[in-house]
C-alpha cells in the first residue's frame, strides 16, 4: 500500500504518466489522447477535456472511431481505455 | 461534350468577355466562378498562403484534417488565415489508405466545417491513396468510400487516377466531381497523359456535358493549368506548384490567368492544325516574288 502511495506520488511529481488505464486511488484514469496517454478525473466529459485543453471551436472528436458531435460533448463522459482523436484544420491541397 | 454554343449565345461568343461574365462552374450544389481550386497546404508561412489565396481568385480552398496539436506553444491556427466568411472550405481525406479511414476523416471534417458554419460542410475531396511513394490512388477503397460516403449525403469529389473506367465507376457511384490526376501529387510533371484525360472527359460528359471533371494533382506550372483546361477540364485543383514556387503569391497569379486562358481558349474553338504553313497577309500584290520556290516561277 505504502508502495503504490509512494509510486503514485513520484509519478506525480515527476510529472511521469502510468502506463496503466486502470483508475488510480485518486479518481483519475488513463486514455489515449491522439495517440499518446493523457490522465483525467472520473467523470471528465468530452467538453471538459475540451475545455482543458484550450482548443477552439475548430475541432471534431471521435471516441473508439465513432464521431461524438459537438451537441453531444457536455453529456459523453470519457472512460479508461478510450481512444480519442481531437482534430483540426490544417493546410492541405 | 457540350459546345459553348449550348453555354453561351452566339452574341455573348463574339465579345471581349470579362471574367465576371463567364460561365459559372457548378459542383453538386454549389457555384463558383473561378474554376481554380487552391490549396493550403506547404507555404513557407500562413501570411504568404494568405496572399497567394487572395491573387489566385479561388473561391474554393482544400484543408486537411489532422490531429489538433495539443502541445504547441506557437498557437497560430491556419483558420486565423482563411476567411470562412469568403471562401467556401472543401475538406480532403489526404493521407488515408483505406475506406474506412476516409470515412472517419471525412466525417471528422463534416463536423467541424458545420461548426465553423461553413457551407463546405456538404462536401469533401476524397482522396484514398495506395502507395506513399508515388501517392497514386487505390481505386478499390477509393470507391468503397465514394459509395458509402454518398449514401452518408456528403457531395463526393473524387480524387482519382487518369484510368477512364474507374473513373466512370466513380461517377456511376454518385460522386458529384471526378478529379483525375494529371500526374503523382506535389510531381509538377503536368498533364503526363493527355490522350486518358481526353477519354475521361469523352466517357464521362458523354451523356451528361455538365458533369464536372477537375484536374487534380500534378500540376507544375501555368502552362500546365491552361492545356488541362483546353483540353476541356471544368476546373484545376493545386497547391504545390504555387506553394512551391520561390514567389507563390506571383505563381497563384498566373494560375489565376492560366485558367481563365485555357478557358477562354476553349470556348474559342481554336483553328485547325495543318502540317504547312498558310500566310497570313495576302498572297496578292507582293513587291518581290524571290521566296517563291523556282519551280512556281
């Protein structure tokens, strides 16, 4: 127990992500965030992670391959082990 | 294929026409005057894609959907370049290898066209390749794509390669635009097989003279743009050739004439071709005859 604490704080502070996407004591979990670990709280919605992330209006997100449109994110709650893509614009011909 | 006859009337025909006048082009549902599309992609900074949108004339301009970058401390997002309000956004599905994937990615661009509320939220450039060195298109997945895209309600406007059967398929399948390459993407090799363009064009307007044909890919330069549409292309998809140009904002400029030049020319029905020459001043009433062959004299 002492162990996981311990483990858990340096993580923390060092600011090192966990590799697993179990929820961890604190309420936060793991996903993959545009191919790379990101950590929340349980209950995070989509408009939140949005939100924190500062990103614009410009955005489409999909969960697992399926579009979450923009009516949706206050309501789709994210969960360990989701894939989610946050898109943009960018030049292209 | 159409005459301008059938565009025009004989009167509009013999007058010095202003851009302003020519035939609009009509994509699925939408209108555009220049019949040049531009892209966004590859400038040396978002201030000199702004410029060289700005000198082409285009009305359409292609964006690409990626991943947004979260860790980017610069900030500057391309849309802060790109005037929604004047351009009409056409999202492409560059960089997928299957159908599947440009369907995600088309949807994806769907979504946030429809967020920026921009009419360009009806429409996407599918674009599924099947080689990353030559870039050339996987007609399979290509039209996979199309039919489930179409029966999703996007205006598909096919990227393809110059092959004319599948092109057909493309449009059988309900694509509102075939977009046949001239050569691999960002090449600038120009129109490499003029004859397969002249049969897609043949193919696909036979019973239909309005369907859309673009030129897609591989344009070089302004000569380029001009023999694709006298060639009878409606339109001239690019970015490379003018992003690539040492001055892209001059390049974009001649693209803009380069279309309108081909078009014109078109509409003009040029001369015939002749293996010998045919004088222009009259034959009569020449001071000297010494050029005659001696033959003749």
């Amino acid at each position: 127990m002492l162990c996981r604490a311990v483990d858990r704080h340096l993580k923390k502070t060092h600011n090192i992500m966990n590799s697993s996407n179990e929820i961890q004591g604190d309420g936060s979990f793991e996903f993959l965030l545009n191919g790379r670990p990101h950590r929340v709280n349980c209950g995070t919605t989509v408009a939140d992670l949005l939100k924190h992330l500062k990103v614009g209006s410009a955005v489409a997100v999909e969960i697992d391959g399926e579009l979450i449109v923009a009516d949706r994110h206050a309501f789709c709650t994210l969960r360990e082990s989701n894939k989610v893509e946050v898109v943009t614009l960018a030049g292209g011909g | 294929m159409s005459t301008m006859r059938e565009i025009l009337s004989e009167s509009e025909l013999n007058q010095d026409l202003h851009t302003r006048d020519l035939p609009l082009l009509r994509i699925g549902s939408f209108e555009l005057r220049s019949r040049l599309i531009l892209g966004s992609g590859r400038y040396s900074s978002f201030e000199v894609m702004r410029e060289a949108l700005h000198a082409s004339g285009a009305e359409c301009v292609t964006v690409a959907v990626r991943r947004e970058k979260l860790h980017d401390s610069d900030g500057r997002n391309i849309l802060d370049y790109i005037d929604t309000n004047r351009y009409i956004l056409l999202p492409n599905t560059a960089g997928c290898y299957d159908a599947d994937t440009a369907v995600r990615c088309a949807r994806m661009g769907r979504e946030i066209l429809l967020r920026l509320n921009n009419p360009g939220a009806k429409w996407v450039k599918l674009e599924v390749l099947g080689d990353n060195r030559t870039l050339l298109p996987d007609p399979v997945e290509t039209l996979r794509a199309t039919e489930r895209l179409v029966r999703d309600g996007f205006q598909v406007l096919c990227y393809t390669s110059d092959d004319p059967i599948i092109a057909k398929k493309l449009k059988t399948a309900g694509a509102v635009a075939v977009m046949p390459a001239g050569s691999p993407i960002g090449s600038g090799l120009g129109i490499a097989n003029p004859h397969n363009l002249q049969l897609i064009l043949e193919l696909l307007k036979n019973d239909d003279s309005e369907f859309p044909v673009v030129v897609d890919a591989g344009i070089g330069t302004a000569s380029d743009v001009t023999i694709a549409m006298e060639l009878g292309a409606d339109a001239v998809l690019l970015n490379s050739a003018v992003a690539k140009a040492t001055y892209p904002v001059l390049m974009a400029q001649a693209m803009r004439a380069a279309s309108e030049s081909g078009f014109l020319a078109r509409m003009s029905q040029r001369m015939g071709k002749s293996r010998y020459g045919s004088a222009s001043s009259p034959e009569h009433g020449q001071i000297a005859k010494w050029l005659v062959n001696e033959s003749e004299q």
